[in-house]
C-alpha cells in the first residue's frame, strides 16, 4: 500500500472518524521513510475545521509543519487497510470540503479526435470506427502543434468550416476559450477506495485520468492531486448540451488520495512535467493501460484557472480544477469495433509519484448508497445547528 502516498511530501486530506461522527482535516509528512506502521497521520480539525478554510490562511505551510510536531492520531497502514476495506473504522475521504468541483474539457488537441468521432458517431460506439478512420482522414496530425486561440488555429478553423467539420468541440479546443464546467457539487467527490458509478443503461463509457490542482478563492494554485472525470461517451456523444447528464452522478468524481501543497519540492512549473498513468483491471481478466502527459496540454494552468476565477466570477471557499486528459481509450472490450466501456467491478488505478495513487472499483451507479454528506452534514458534525430557527 506505499504506492498509494508519494515520498518527500507534505500531505492534506480528511479522515472519516467514526469515533467524533464526522470528517476530520488531516496531513502527513511522508519526507522520512515509513515505519511498520507507515507514516503517522495527524488531525489539524481543531486548528482548521475544513480544508478550504486551512488553505485560505497565508500562513497554511506553518500551521500543517507545526501540527505535524505533535503525536500522530492514526498510521497510514491502518487508514489504507480501512479505505480499501470494509470502511467501518476510520478511513480516508476525499482530500477537499467546501471548494467547488470544476472541470475543464478539450485541453489537448491530441485527443481533440475523440471528443469529434463522440459527435459525429452520435453516441454509438458502432459507429466509433468508421468514424474515427474518416476524421483522421479530414484532420491528419495537423492539431497537435496548434496553439489554442492564436491565427493558425483560426485558420485552421476556417478550412474546417469551409468542409463542414466544424463543431463545439473544436471550437474549446481551438478557440480562444476553454471548456470549464461544473463537475460535482460541493462534498459530493469520493475519494480513494470508494466506489464510482456508471449508470447501468450506459453503454459506452470510460475513466478520464487527470491531474487536479487545488486552487484558493483568490486563483492561487496551492496543492495539487489526482482525479477521475468519469464520462458517459454515449450520452455527450448525442449532445454537448447533455454534459451534465455525462459528468455529474452519484460518484462520478473521484479525489485524492491526498492533496499534495505545492512548496519547494513541488512547484507548479514541476507539474507540468508529470506523467498521469491509468490501469483498469476487469473481473474477466482485461486490461487496460493509458498515459496523460502534462507536457502536451494545449493551454498552459493559467489560462484554466483565469477562465474560471476571476472578475467575472468568485469562489469564496476556492475550487478543484480537473485539467483534461490526453487518454481516450479506443481499445475494444466486448466486440470488434465497438471500443472500450466499463464492467461493473473494474478497478481503476490512476497514479503519479508526485502525487501517489488513487483507487476506486466501478459500481452501477443506481447501486450504490445515496449521497447524504452535504453541506448540512458537515455543519453538524462541526457542532453547528443545519437550520436556522427564525426569531
């Protein structure tokens, strides 16, 4: 299991406690090599009772090194065996609360392709194939190098439209504006060892490995983890407009298994070196292996973050900002032509050694248990009333 924490960091997340009934704001200083026990795991709530709350504060570093003098209240060994297990002693969550889960889409022109051949198959993987040959006919390798935004890109846009190719997807991915959308509500995020859902009806879908950084309500990026945008191919195959409907269900987004702070050990300049790898491994015995390199994004953090912060819009608590992938898997499963869609039971695995891995088993989604952990919730187990009594 010390695969799942990287080395030399210093580690923010949360703890469900059963003892308090209710999350607890934790790190982790994994600098030193781990005992039999793992690495300890202290509990900041006292200091910091959310997540969004400790990275506000100017002085975070200070705070999270100066909780870390004092004796741990779990070891990671215990957590993990818990996190993977029957979950019914403490165990890790997702690594952030209040922050907004956003997402961005069509951040690499390399896998710019996939999102078109979804539009133009309409949905049907059947039709995935003959699609995909005709759209590398009519685009070649000619986006790879084209700067989002910039007059090669609208000249590439010209001769598109000029053959009636062009479509929204290319318009993010070329244009001047990225794709940022909402990706889950607030807490609704599961992290390592937790189930995500597929709907059952869904018959084309996939994981979307990714790096997500952690940003504060004023567009600083302080933290970084690992993420998996689960996507219904079928459903935003037959309508960009149904991207909601693709990307938000019960667990279909996944965090953690910690939030890295970025400090001198790793810088956001370093993340955008990091290699994010992907296995999925079904119950039949398939397996799947991806890779989204950092270093081919199309558009630079920056740009991702001031489209979605900013004058024309705030984040009081901060947000989460998946930044797209490059993996689009096309390998077939079932049957000839048909691609790659999820079997219930699938373990997928998405790791980096910058920011460890992160582990979740697909369930149908309409099997798994409610999501009942909100907002309300959180201020219960905080000591604080959920309704506000009128005078």
């Amino acid at each position: 299991m010390d695969d799942v924490l990287p080395a030399g960091a210093v580690l923010l997340g949360r703890v469900q406690d059963p003892s308090t009934g209710g999350p607890r704001v934790v790190a982790l200083d994994t600098a030193e090599p781990p005992g039999d026990d793992g690495w300890g795991v202290h509990d900041l709530t006292a200091l910091a009772p959310t997540v969004s709350g400790l990275l506000e504060r100017d002085d975070r570093i200070a705070v999270v090194r100066a909780a870390l003098a004092s004796e741990p209240r779990w070891w990671t060994r215990e957590l993990l065996a818990a996190t993977v297990g029957s979950r019914e002693s403490a165990h890790l969550l997702a690594p952030v609360d209040l922050q907004v889960v956003k997402a961005c889409g069509v951040t690499f022109a390399d896998s710019l392709a996939e999102r078109v051949i979804e539009e133009r198959a309409g949905g049907d993987p059947a039709r995935a194939a003959a699609v995909r040959a005709e759209v590398a006919d009519v685009l070649g390798g000619t986006l790879a190098s084209v700067r989002p935004g910039s007059p090669e890109a609208a000249r590439v846009k010209d001769v598109l439209q000029a053959r009636g190719w062009w479509s929204q997807y290319l318009e993010v991915g070329l244009g001047p504006d990225p794709e940022v959308f909402t990706k889950a509500p607030v807490l609704a995020s599961v992290g390592h060892g937790a189930a995500v859902g597929v709907p059952s009806w869904s018959r084309w879908n996939n994981p979307e490995p990714e790096l997500v950084l952690v940003v504060t309500s004023r567009g600083e990026v302080v933290g970084a983890t690992l993420g998996n945008d689960v996507n219904l191919r079928d459903v935003e195959g037959r309508s960009a407009l149904l991207l909601g409907r693709a990307k938000d269900a019960n667990a279909s987004s996944a965090l953690g298994p910690f939030v890295r702070l970025l400090d001198d050990s790793l810088t956001l300049d370093a993340l955008r070196e990091v290699d994010v790898d992907l296995e999925v491994r079904g119950t039949d015995g398939f397996l799947l292996h991806g890779r989204n390199s950092l270093r081919r994004i199309s558009r630079p953090f920056e740009e991702l973050v001031a489209a979605t912060v900013g004058p024309h819009h705030q984040y009081p608590d901060g947000f989460v900002l998946y930044t797209g992938t490059l993996f689009a898997p096309t390998t077939d499963r079932d049957e000839p032509g048909q691609g790659f869609t999820h079997h219930v039971g699938d373990v997928v695995r998405i790791s980096c050694p910058q920011l460890g891995t992160l582990e979740n088993t697909v369930l149908a989604t309409e099997d798994l248990p409610p999501w009942t952990s909100g907002v309300g919730e959180l201020l219960r187990s905080l000591g604080l009333p959920r309704t506000v009594t009128p005078p």
